[in-house]
C-alpha cells in the first residue's frame, strides 16, 4: 500500500482545530488527514548559521517532516525569487516583478537542497503531491537523484497568460521544470488552457485532449499530463464549526458593539492581489450613493500579516490603514464606526462563526486561484437566515459559484451597487442561491479534489508502465 507524501513550501502549524485559515494549509490537511502520509517543507525557522536538520512529529496518521532554511536561502528563495518575482507574475502584476538572476539561482538551488533532505525518508511506492509555485522545479530535482516514484503538482495559484509569464526571465526553464512532473493540477479550466497555449505557442510541444478528460503533453522530451482540478472544502464540518462557535465571546462581543447593525465581512491575507483597497474605496462609495445605509452597516475587514519583510507588503498596510483611518474620519459617527479594520490572525473556527454571523461575505480578489475564503463563507452560514456572497469574477471560485452575486473589482460603482442589493436581498432570493452554491460545494468537497487528482496521476502512471497500488487510508 502506497503512502502519500504532501511537499509545500511550508508546513503549516497545526492546532486542535485544524490550520489557520488558508487556501493550501486547509486544503492540504484536509486531504492528508483521511489518508495518512507525511507532510514534508520548510519550518518557519530562518538560522543564521549551521546546517539545518529534518525534525520528525507524529500526529496521528500523519507525519510532519520540517526544516529550517539558511537566510540567504531564505533571501533568495522564498523572498527574492517566490514571492518578489513568481507571485506578481502569476497573478497578473508584470509591472511589479522584480528579477534577479542570483535569486533564481538561490530559488533551483533550495529546490535541489530540499529534494535531496526528501529522498532518505521515501519508500519505492510512495506516491509525491508537490503543492504551489515555490517548488517547480521539485520533480526535477527529484529525478535528478533517481526518484522514479510518481510525482504530481498542483497549482494553488492562477496561471498566467503566455504573454504575461514571458516577463519572466526563466519562463522557458520553469515550464521545462514543470514537464518533469507526471501530472499538472490547475485551479480552472483558464489555468490550463494559459499553460497549454504556452506549450504550443513558446515551447514549440503539443497537446492533445484524451478521452479521460486530461490533457497529454509532449513538450521538452517529456510526456505529462494535466487537468483541472478546483479545490474544495469541506461544507457541513465548517457549517458545525460554524454553529458551534455562535456563542462565542467573538461573536457575542460583534453583535453587543454594532447594536443590531447589518455586517459585511472579508477575510484576506494582507496582500496586493486581494484587491482590499479597492474594496475600501466601493464601500466608501456606497455610503456616499446610499446615505440610508449610513449608521445601518459596519464592514470588517480581518486582515492578518504576510510576508511582512516585503516593501510591496508593507505599503499595501500603509495603504489600508489610511484609506481606513480617511473612510471612517469621513463617516463615523460617535456610536458607529463604519470599517472595523483588524491586522491580525485568528482560528479558523472563530472565521466561521464570524461568517454566519455576517449578513454579506465581500470576496473580491484582483486575481486568485480559487479563494477558499468565499466557499468558507458559504459553507459557514445559517440555513434557514443565510447571508449573501459578493465575489470577484477573477476568482475560480466564481465559476462554481453561480449563486454569488458576481463583480468586477476594477469597477468601483458596481461593487457598491452589489453591496447595496446584497443587503436588500429579500430572504427567499437568499435561500435560493445559497442551497445552489451548498449543493456544488457539497459535490466537490476537498476529498473529491484529492480523490479525483489522485485517480489521474495513477492513470498516468499506468499510461507510463508504472506500477499503481492503491493510496494506503488511515487507520483509526
């Protein structure tokens, strides 16, 4: 029986109720979890000295696998080539890329590094899921030290357009990376289509749609295959979460402080792809076109720290707690504040109770790969008094989501509008799109996500002469 081996940049704490908040952490215990295997990345540590060693923990049915990382590693790596060069890119933001050839030499370097500390801890049938831009060139590294074990890759955030990545230096290396993996997972149907047409058009392979439904790609000497694979949650485990943390000092205390008052809610990581200035601004101007919700609605905005080392980070905070500090100076009133901005992190069964007791969830990301945040919110709410989503059509989870009241977050007036139909939407119309949207989450749940992935890369494998034995399942 096969074991699953998870490999991330980062091993995410783990506390009893689960991970904190976050689209791969969540995503990745939650499928981990039923299965048992090892999760193997980076530990959070930054040494300024040494030679970091694997620290193992046993959890249940899993095995946590951690390691710290040198800090010119860490400089060049995670800092430097991730996140200053990979992130703006791959979400659209060529006009913040930031390049440096010896921090994509630090980025192959760790890369190679973190595979050979991988390879000792292996069995002959462990199956490998590599999860998110920081590892692309994993599989490579891995084949390089004689690793024949199946390895797939999943890809948490968008992929860009060809003409986009092009901004990158090593665009042709990284993709030539990414063909070493035996399965390529993407959030959407767009995702795969902005990779299959760099395939064709840059790289001079081909693709080929096969009667499974996944796509076979001969590129670089290599033959793959990828597919899109949307992630989900797990809808009724956070709707009890949910319930069960209704009378909870939080939420007791939100409701005593806005005295009756409606409630719209986002949740986001502190970042530049969230679109949270612009949303500021759309809710500013729904107060300004709507002067009767004035006094009658607070937005929260939960924004907890990321990356606070990066300038473009730290002037996005500047940006909010001034347009925050300016909204609120415009509008207040000494029994109402209208934005309620919070810079911090909290569990995540304290979100869901937060979500339910939210009237709209405002989820509207310049661009991301999915945003398990705007499924949370759903998930999360009172089925009989369900509140209403309000989410960016550049998220992925706005092709599942029909029931979401879908914007452009460029457009400052449409939001504010779809804020003020959201908080005037009669309970019938309400009920109605939220049992649509349970009802796709319900069907593609986080274990169908891993189920579904796992199928195919065993199908690819057998497709390659691999053997396939089954995913070992947890005991217990």
């Amino acid at each position: 029986m096969s074991r699953l081996i998870i490999v991330s940049n980062r091993v995410a704490p783990i506390s009893e109720g689960g991970p904190a908040a976050g689209g791969l952490a969540v995503g990745v215990y939650d499928a981990l979890k039923e299965t048992g295997g090892m999760w193997f990345g980076w530990s959070g540590d930054v040494l300024t000295s040494g030679q970091p060693q694997i620290a193992l923990e046993e959890r249940g049915a899993v095995t946590f696998a951690t390691i710290g990382l040198l800090r010119r590693d860490y400089d060049q790596y995670y800092r430097g080539f991730s996140n200053a060069t990979l992130w703006p890119a791959f979400h659209y933001r060529a006009d913040l890329v930031q390049y440096d050839r010896h921090e994509y030499e630090g980025y192959s370097r760790v890369n190679a590094w973190l595979a050979q500390q991988l390879v000792p801890l292996l069995r002959e049938d462990d199956v490998i899921w590599v999860h998110d831009y920081h590892l692309i060139p994993f599989a490579q590294a891995l084949r390089a030290a004689g690793v024949k074990n199946r390895v797939g890759f999943f890809l948490h955030i968008p992929f860009p357009a060809s003409q986009v990545l092009l901004a990158v230096p090593p665009h042709r290396e990284l993709v030539q990376a990414l063909c070493a993996f035996d399965l390529l997972g993407f959030q959407t149907r767009p995702d795969l289509r902005a990779f299959c047409d760099y395939i064709v058009n840059e790289a001079g392979g081909t693709t080929a749609l096969q009667p499974d439904g996944l796509t076979r790609i001969e590129a670089f000497g290599q033959t793959l295959c990828a597919g899109d694979y949307p992630i989900g949650v797990y809808p009724d485990e956070i709707a009890e979460l949910a319930k069960a943390g209704e009378r909870g000092k939080p939420v007791r205390t939100l409701k005593s402080t806005l005295h009756g008052r409606k409630v719209i809610m986002s949740v986001d990581r502190l970042d530049y792809s969230k679109g949270l200035v612009e949303r500021f601004r759309a809710f500013e101007r729904l107060l300004d076109h709507a002067p009767a919700q004035r006094n009658k609605v607070s937005f929260v905005q939960i924004a907890p720290p990321t990356r606070a080392d990066l300038h473009a980070y730290q002037d996005i905070r500047l940006r909010l707690e001034a347009e925050s500090g300016r909204i609120n100076g415009r509008y207040a009133e000494l029994d109402w504040t209208p934005i309620w901005y919070i810079h911090r992190q909290y569990e995540r069964a304290v979100l869901a109770a937060l979500f339910r007791a939210s009237n709209v969830g405002y989820v509207t990301p310049l661009r991301d790969g999915m945003n398990l945040v705007a499924k949370e919110y759903v998930s999360a709410q009172d089925p009989g008094d369900p509140g209403v989503l309000v989410l960016s059509r550049f998220a992925g989870a706005a092709q599942e989501l029909s029931g979401a009241l879908i914007v452009n977050p460029l457009d400052i007036d449409g939001m504010a509008d779809a804020l003020g139909t959201a908080l005037a939407m009669p309970l019938a119309e309400r009920l109605a799109r939220y049992h649509d949207m349970m009802a796709q989450l319900r069907e593609n749940n986080v274990s169908v996500w891993r189920d579904r992935f796992m199928r195919d890369l065993g199908r690819v494998s057998v497709r390659q002469g691999v053997s396939v034995p089954p995913l070992e399942r947890a005991q217990g």
